[in-house]
C-alpha cells in the first residue's frame, strides 16, 4: 500500500510539472467536501450524497467514490442542506450547513445500519475547523461586517480581527501591499500602490469610495494558499458581494456621529470643539426575479463627512506689507508690479486686514468628504448544471482637506472614481467536475490638486512658461510665513485599469480533488504625474542688499525679496517636458493542484503553479531607456523596429511555484486539526517604484522623465543658477526652454 501511494505521489507530482500555461486564480465560490463511513469506520462507496439550497433552488447530487469521500466544489457562500442515503443504512440529514468563501466544509459521516426506514437529522453548522486544508482561513461573517461597529463604515477595519494582521494591514511579517484583494473573485488592487482599489484612502486615510457594508456577504482572509493562489506572498482577502434569494429582504439604516456627543479635543479653547459631523446612509433590497431561476440584489450607501480642523500660520497681510515695504525704502527699491498682481491674485483677500504678527491668521475651514457608492448583482440559474451571474460596484468621491496651506483656495481636492465588475459562469460538466469562468474588470482613477487651480501666472506677468493644460498657482513659499504659501499640491493622478479573465477546473477521482486552471491578466495605468510642472518659488530674504541687515528680520527681508521681484540662486526651478504616458503589464498564470485524502485523518496538498509577470511596456513605443553605445541618441525604444532591446528589463521566465501542504486530524470527525504548509511564492511589484517621476537626489527615481520620441524633450527640472528680477511678460528661465 504504501508503494503504491508513494508512486502515485511521484506520479501527480510529475504531471503537475508539465501543467501547460493556462490562462492565476483563486476562487470566490466554497466547497463541502466529506466522507461516508459505517459505525466500524469502513468506507461505504456509492452512497447518494444531495445537496440542497432552498433560498436559491440550487440542487447538485452526487455519490461517493470507492473510499466513501464527496466533493462539491465552487458553491457559492450560504446555508445548505445535506442528504446522505445508501441502501441498507439509516438516511442522515445535515441543516444549515455553511459554506464559506475560499473554504471547505469537512463532514465526516457516519451511517447507521437501518433496522427500518428512517431518517436522522442533523441541525447545525459545519465543523469551524477545516479538516482538508492546509492553508489558514478566517471568515468574517455577516453578522460581524453588519454588527460590529466601524468607524467610517469600513470593513478593513476587521481584517485587523483576523489571525497574524496587524492595524496596517500586514499580515504575517509582509509588507502591507503584498496582500490579493478581490471581489467575487475579482481584482481589486490599485496597481499603482498594490493596496485596495475600492476603499483606498483619499486624503487623511478616508476612503475615497467606499464598498456598501450592508452588501457583504462575508469574506475570508487566507495565509499561505495552495497553487490556485498567487499574485502576491501576502495574504489574499477575497469580499463576496450578497446575491437575491426567493425571499425578498432589504435593510435601510442611517448612523450619524457629532461633535455634540464627542469627547473634546485637548489642545481646544475650552467650549469651542472642532466640528465633526458624518453621516451616513444607504439601503439594500433583494429578491427573486423567476422563483429558483433570477434573483436581483441592489445596494446603495453615501457618506457626508465634515471634520473641522484649525491651522494658524503666518500670512502677508498688509500691515506684513508695509513694514516689507520699509525695507525696500531704505534701500531705494521699488515694489515690483508683477509681484504685486501676484499677491492680490494668488492671495486670498481674506488676509489683508490681518495684523502684522507672528500666527496672524487662523484657518477654521472644514475638511469635507463626499461619496457615493452602488451595487448592483444579478444571478441566474441557467439549468440544474449551470449558473450564471454578473455583479458591478460603482463609486464616486470627493474630498478637500488641509495639506499644508491655511487658505481653503490650496486645500488638497481629492477626486476618486472607481468601478468593479465581474461576470461568472459556473458549469457542472459531470457530477465530478465543475468548471468556472470568471471575466474582472477592475477600474481605479484618483487625482490630486490644489482645490483652485486655474489662475494663469503668465497672464499676471510672471512668466513661468505655462500653458492652459496646466494652469495653477506655483508653489510659492516666503521663509518666516509657515503655511501661509500658495500652490501647495501640483497636478496629480492616475488612471488603473486591469481586466483578466480566469478558468478554474475542478475534478473529484476518489480520494483526490484535482483542480486546474489559471489566468490571463493585463494592467493598464495612465500616470500623469506632473510634479513641479507650475514651478516652485521660495523666498528666504537672502537676494536682496538687506539680506545683511540685523535691523530687519526674517520675514521683513523675505517678503521684501519677494515685493522686488528678486528669486536668489536656486531658489526657482520649474519642470519641462510631458511626464504623461500610457504602461501596460501582461500576467499569464498557470497551475495544478491535488488535495489527497490520504487517509481518514491525513490530507496532503501538492501543487505546482506558474507565473509570468511581463515587464512594463507600451504599444506606442513611448517608454524609452538610455543605451548610449547602441543608438545615435543613446535612447532605446522597447519592442520598437531596430530597437537593440525588445523589452524595458529582461523578462523573468522561471518563475516555478511549488506548493506543498497538510492537514493532519488526529480522531476523525474530531475537533483538533494539526496543519502546516511551504510554497515559493512570487510578488508583482507596486508599479510607483518603477513610474514615479518625483527626484531621487540629482536624478528622478522612475523612467517616466525619458523622452516619449527620439525628438521629444525630456522630463527635467531646471533651475536658475543666478540671481532672477521678475519682469512682466519675461520668461524667468531664459529665452529658451
């Protein structure tokens, strides 16, 4: 016996090496997986084993191999019920057995011999612990997303309940974006971070959009998977969105938080609290379209968030103004027309009565959040062997919030954009196999700017070089006036889009429950990240002939240097050139898996699994690379005719993933389960690292700063090396750009 089983080990394992590439995959679905045994613990072949779901009318019927075990694979997350019948023994029940998602319900059954015919009911539960699985599952349920309460109604906020997570979302000693986030088994990852797409942070780590919490169903967070997971070594967090039953159930809620009832901030003035009011409000409805055959499932839910905050800074005020303005006197300097257009353009008129002190100016605008978020999800029963559903997320958000600058006119605007949809086709092709299809799409756009930002610099005489596209205050700061600048966050944002579509095959032979399948996936990000494009400023009293002064101080010399118009050595730089470009990633992965029974009270788990995450590249050929010794220009255009390089970096071929798993119960049916698992995994790194245009040193950290052509300028920031006197209509960096 134990020959044999050694062989057939080598041989599965043998096969599994030639696994050919199919199309990564997790499944969002569950399993029921069981033995049938007599009250001797022999293993009672071909005994009927039907399942069924009574609130969606999903009916499977299956009979036990020759060592008594069943299987029933890719069900979706709900209550069933289970009938076990043989001739010749007592018919047993199971109720209410649940299946999770990304989790196998184990039953060990028992059957009595019949003296006559009868039945034995069973009410409860599938045993919490998993008998046939290596890996380690934590299902947060219904009950706990919808009851447990959340600040800002945010379900991630559980997954810091869930076995080895921590508050940032690490889980078991990884980064935090080395974790799979899906809904309904679909990408949810913003490839530019690789954290959450949906319920990503907008600006103070409020979400942007937000998935509806009365539309989740419950989901699962598992550590270290079998082959059929990848993308990443962390964990994977897969969502399931609710589905419509034959009844028709809902919900409608509204929660509220308020200053009035919080508990006073301490660096407050006594009886002034900072105002906070968040409201938030949805509904849900469900139900059935055709009895047993179309079910419908809708959700909405918004949030107002109001958080006050209060910033003091020192602004230019015109009492500021006049004692600049004696600083110029003394030295026989005019004030600068253009710089005066500047100041009563740039500058909120809101501080000109302002003293001229230290913190002379107190913000007490508002940060405000705004969102809106749909679900929608229909399900239909095609025939007893074939489902069938598509489910879509919709979200909208805006939020403005202080990022540096007093005035409301350069606090940080924040919109957020997002979409998620999955269509799902799962066929029962024998009562052994069962396949899934699964086509995602996942759509991410976030930008950031200044919350005004179309006041033309040029028209006002300072002469940056700016057109249209990019209009906005510069980022100007005066040393000794803490954040009273203007043009605090420059134009910003990205559009993600990745769509992938995945096959998952699942096949009972005995004691063995292989599974096959894979993934083809493409990531697509539009970056414009125009750092530095509007120019940045500074002004610290050093150009002037007063920088020596001892009778004025800081401020007094910087407002003045600003008033003359005089930008000192390096203290103004302005980028050139379009950051603007268009990446693509093309993942193929492919992968094989058995989970063996054993024995009674052994499951083993052997995989293999495959991966190729394609390096970046785009169509256009705009993404370039320097190679002065291969082309005229020392530039090299990917995949472009008689480019001396076919891809930006080498392509990694050889990224094989074994797996290798148990689950050990020592009594069967018992309630102790010894598990341990290893595997070779393989990350898809954040895309930023890569993209990022922003400056590392004296060189910019990401190739999005290359030329897009051979003739194309370049992504560069210059910068004046001498003294600069602003003239009206001149442009500051020269004749040329």
């Amino acid at each position: 016996m134990w020959c044999n089983r050694s062989l057939y080990a080598l041989t599965v394992a043998m096969c599994l090496l030639v696994v050919p590439k199919a199309v990564l995959s997790q499944t969002n679905r569950g399993t029921i997986a069981g033995s049938v045994a007599d009250t001797t613990g022999a293993a009672i072949p071909d005994a009927t084993v039907k399942l069924e779901q009574k609130t969606t009318g999903l009916s499977q019927t299956v009979t036990t191999s020759t060592s008594g075990d069943f299987n029933f694979p890719d069900l979706p997350a709900g209550q069933y019920t289970l009938t076990v019948s043989h001739t010749g023994f007592q018919t047993q029940q199971f109720t209410d057995v649940q299946v999770d998602v990304a989790r196998t319900a184990s039953l060990a059954v028992t059957l009595k011999v019949a003296q006559q015919t009868q039945m034995v009911e069973v009410t409860g539960t599938a045993p919490l612990l998993e008998t046939s699985e290596s890996a380690q599952n934590a299902v947060v349920a219904t009950r706990a997303v919808q009851e447990i309460p959340l600040n800002a109604r945010d379900y991630r906020q559980l997954l810091s309940l869930t076995p080895v997570v921590n508050s940032a979302f690490s889980h078991d000693g990884n980064r935090s974006n080395d974790n799979n986030l899906q809904l309904d088994g679909v990408d949810n990852n913003d490839f530019w971070h690789n954290s959450e797409a949906i319920n990503q942070g907008s600006i103070s780590g409020v979400a942007g959009v937000l998935l509806p919490i009365d539309a989740i169903a419950e989901f699962n967070q598992q550590s270290v998977g079998g082959a059929d997971y990848g993308r990443n070594p962390g964990s994977m967090v897969n969502v399931v969105i609710k589905s419509g039953t034959n009844e028709i159930h809902g919900s409608a809620y509204y929660f509220h938080r308020n200053d009035a009832v919080a508990a006073a901030q301490p660096f407050n003035t006594p009886g002034t609290p900072s105002e906070l009011r968040n409201h938030n409000f949805g509904a849900s409805l469900g139900g059935p379209i055709f009895k047993d055959k179309a079910f419908y499932f809708l959700s909405y839910e918004g949030q107002r968030l109001i958080a006050g905050q209060s910033s003091a800074a020192t602004v230019p005020s015109d009492a500021w103004v006049a004692q600049a303005e004696t600083v110029l006197t003394k030295y026989s300097i005019s004030v600068n027309p253009v710089m005066t257009n500047l100041l009563t353009n740039l500058w909120p008129s809101s501080i000109k009565s302002a003293p001229g002190t230290s913190l002379n100016f107190v913000s007490g605008d508002n940060n405000a959040y705004r969102s809106n978020n749909f679900v929608g999800r229909i399900d239909y029963n095609i025939s007893e062997k074939n489902r069938f559903f598509i489910r879509s997320i919709i979200g909208t958000g805006d939020a403005t919030a202080f990022a540096g600058s007093v005035y409301k006119e350069y606090f940080q605007a924040v919109p957020s954009r997002q979409q998620n949809w999955a269509a799902v086709w799962t066929s029962t092709l024998t009562p052994r196999m069962v396949n899934q299809v699964l086509f995602g799409v996942n759509y991410f756009l976030q930008e950031f700017d200044d919350l005004s930002h179309g006041q033309d610099p040029p028209a006002l005489g300072f002469n940056t070089g700016v057109t249209s596209f990019n209009f906005g205050a510069p980022n100007m700061e005066l040393s000794g006036f803490g954040g009273g600048g203007v043009g605090e966050t420059p134009n910003l944002g990205r559009t993600d889009t990745t769509w992938h579509v995945t096959d998952d095959l699942s096949y009972a032979m005995g004691s063995h429950q292989l599974k096959f399948g894979g993934e083809y996936r493409r990531a697509k990000l539009f970056v414009h990240y125009l750092r530095e494009a509007r120019g940045g400023f500074s002004w610290d009293g050093t150009a002037g002939p007063w920088s020596g002064d001892p009778a004025f101080s800081t401020p007094q010399k910087a407002l003045a240097d600003f008033l003359a118009g005089y930008i000192a050595p390096g203290n103004g730089a302005i980028a050139t050139g379009d950051p603007r470009r268009n990446w693509f990633v093309d993942s193929i992965s492919g992968y094989g898996q058995d989970n063996w029974q054993y024995t009674s009270k052994l499951n083993l788990t052997l995989g293999l699994r495959y991966d190729y995450n394609g390096p970046f590249h785009d169509p256009t050929h705009t993404i370039s690379t320097f190679l002065p010794t291969f082309t005229p220009t020392g530039l090299a255009f990917p995949e472009q005719n008689g480019s001396p390089i076919s891809s930006l970096y080498p392509k990694d071929l050889n990224n094989i993933a074994p797996r290798l798993g148990f689950a050990y119960s020592p009594v069967r049916g018992g309630r102790t389960v010894i598990r341990g698992a290893w595997g070779v995994y393989y990350d898809i790194p954040n895309g930023n690292l890569f993209i990022d245009n922003r400056a590392a040193g004296d060189a910019s950290r990401g190739t999005s700063r290359n030329p897009a052509c051979p003739n194309c300028t370049p992504v560069f920031t210059i910068s004046n090396d001498s003294l600069i006197t602003v003239q009206q209509g001149v442009f500051l960096f020269g004749s040329t750009v």
